[in-house]
C-alpha cells in the first residue's frame, strides 16, 4: 500500500514567477501550477513556457508537481497538453471534464505524444454534467484510455457559477454534489481533493471548511495562499489521538487470543475486522505524513 499525503495542494499562476520560486519553500504536499483560469488570455505563452522552464529546472523536493492545462476546446488547450507532456509532471489536470470519454481523449494523446506512464491525469470536477456524470467519470480509470486518471479536483468556483448554488459557511447547497464525487472517487480507487476557500485572509472560516472537507472523506484541499498552507496540513492529518487507536485495533487483532475472530472488544468498544483495515491506513498515512519531515 503507497500512499502519497495529498493534504494541501495549492494552486498558482504559471504566469507568476515569483511564485513557483517560493513554492519550492512552501510546504504544501502538492503544487498546482497554473496555465488555466488563473492566467490572463495575453499571458498564457509566458505561462506555458515558465511552467516548463520551472519543472526542468525542479528543486521541488517531495511536493508533487501538477499542470493545469487550459480545455481542449480553446486555443491553448492542445499547446498546453504537448507541452505538460513534455515537462513530465506528476499528473496532467485537465478542467471542465464532463464525461469518461474526455478522459479517455486526453489519455489517447498522452499516449500519441509518448508521455511517460508516470504522468497521471486529475481532472477537475466543475461542471453540472460531471456532478452527473462523477461515477462514469471515475470508471474512465478502469479502462485502457483512462488508466492514468488518479485524482478528483473539486472545482467549487465554476460549480457555483454554472449552477447558481451559493458558496455558504457549511456548504449544504453543495453536500450532495461532494459526497457523491468522494463517493465515485472511492468506487474506482481514486484520490479527491476539495475546492477552494476564496477568502484568504480569513484562517477561522478556512480551518472551518477544512474541517467540513476532511469530514466529507475528502483527502486534502487545494488552496490558492500560502498562508492556507499549515492550517490545512493540521486539518487533514490523523490526530496524534486517532493515530494511537488505530495501532491499539491493530494490536488487539494480532493478539493470538482474537485470531480468526470478526468483531472484539477493545477498552469497552466493538471493533471489527473493517476498522483494523482503517486503522492501517491511518497509520500508514500518519507515517508518509512523518517521512515528508
Ligand atoms: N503560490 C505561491 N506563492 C504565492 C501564492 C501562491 N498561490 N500566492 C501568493 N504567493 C506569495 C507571493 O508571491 C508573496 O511572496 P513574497 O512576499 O515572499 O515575495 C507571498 O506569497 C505573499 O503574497 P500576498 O502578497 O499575500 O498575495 P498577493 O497579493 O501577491 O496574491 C493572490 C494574492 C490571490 C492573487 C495570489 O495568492 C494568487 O494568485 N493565488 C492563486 C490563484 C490561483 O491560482 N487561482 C486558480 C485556482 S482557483
Ligand atoms: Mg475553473
């Protein structure tokens, strides 16, 4: 079992130089680098060719590193899926999928422009359609086309845009859409990280939806400032407390004395054969969470 910690997954504009430069200090697990909508139509050349220039250059460390390219559907989007291959990045993340079949299409030319197995695809979840469509989009995974696809990226702004629901404290016009996409996210083995908190500047509403987002099942957030950063690592990292539990569900089941059994008993409370295997992944992440240092 491998597990990459994709607590904090922050996004910048590939048009922002200063930016990638600090991103290489900043200690997010995850870096999101931008040619979409972060990035003015006049600067989407410099953009492109900074993105490239910054992954050649590496000095990244353990931090994944993720191309937003822009759709295929506009006049960038093929310049920026040859280029994202090129630079080999960690993962492609491709906006506005709506279908399986728009995974399976960037899979084809990843493998027509014989990008490494290595670079994955995310793809945001941003659409109506793709709140429709999340569990079709999800088995594009199991298919050869689609076999890269690893991660969901929910894409709240464009969601609210889209559909008119609102971005309240708590989300509730958006429950559904999230815990069906973690839902679909789950069925094919896939990672899911949540959308962005855009009021930056305030850490208690932002620790709050962080919160709210580990507790849907999401594994991280992405963010937009490095100030989101910390917090977020905080929020979704198993509790020191959590992390103790977990080894005592485990300990309780290697006892000689429980072997073979279903459901034991451990400091007064059922615990089944399922909760050790959750038990292990909080462990095993808690522990590629410590190797990050
Ligand atoms: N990634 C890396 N570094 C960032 C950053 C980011 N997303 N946002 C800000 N920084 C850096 C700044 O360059 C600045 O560096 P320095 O002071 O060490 O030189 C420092 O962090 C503080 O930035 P600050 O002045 O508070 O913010 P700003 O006014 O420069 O920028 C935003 C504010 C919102 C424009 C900027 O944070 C941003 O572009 N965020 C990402 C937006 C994005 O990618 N959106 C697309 C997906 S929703
Ligand atoms: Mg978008």
């Amino acid at each position: 079992m491998t597990i990459r910690p994709r607590r904090s997954v922050l996004y910048m504009p590939g048009s922002n130089a200063r930016a990638l430069e600090k991103a290489r200090t900043l200690p997010a697990d995850a870096l999101i680098l931008d040619l979409e909508d972060a990035v003015a139509p006049d600067m989407k050349e410099t953009a492109r060719t900074q993105v490239a220039a910054a992954i050649a250059e590496g000095g990244y460390g353990p931090r994944e590193l993720i191309v937003r390219i822009n759709g295929l559907a506009t006049p960038w989007g093929e310049a920026d899926l040859e280029a994202a291959a090129k630079a080999a990045p960690d993962a492609i993340l491709v906006p506005k999928v709506s279908s399986a079949e728009d995974v399976a299409v960037i899979g084809r030319k990843l493998a027509a422009l014989d990008c490494p197995g290595s670079v994955k695809i995310w793809v945001m979840m941003e659409t109506p359609l793709a709140m429709l469509n999340a569990g079709a989009i999800a088995s594009a995974a199991a298919s050869e086309d689609g076999k890269r696809l690893a991660c969901f990226v929910m894409g709240t702004n464009d969601l609210a845009k889209e559909t008119r629901a609102r971005l309240v404290p708590g989300r509730l016009p958006m429950a559904g859409w999230l815990s069906t996409c973690v839902a679909a996210a789950r069925a094919y083995g896939l990672d899911i990280v949540d959308g962005v908190y855009n009021d930056f500047n305030n850490l208690e509403g932002f620790a709050a939806e962080c919160a709210e987002g580990r507790d849907f099942g999401m594994d991280g957030k992405t963010l937009i400032h490095p100030k989101q950063v910390e917090p977020c690592n905080e929020a979704f990292s198993p509790a020191e407390s959590e992390v103790e539990w977990a080894k005592k569900i485990i300990a309780a089941f290697d006892l000689a004395e429980n072997r073979g059994k279903g459901a034991i008993t451990v400091e007064g409370r059922m615990v089944e054969l399922l909760h050790a295997e959750m038990a292990r992944r909080t462990v095993a992440i808690a522990e590629a969470i410590a190797a990050r240092g």
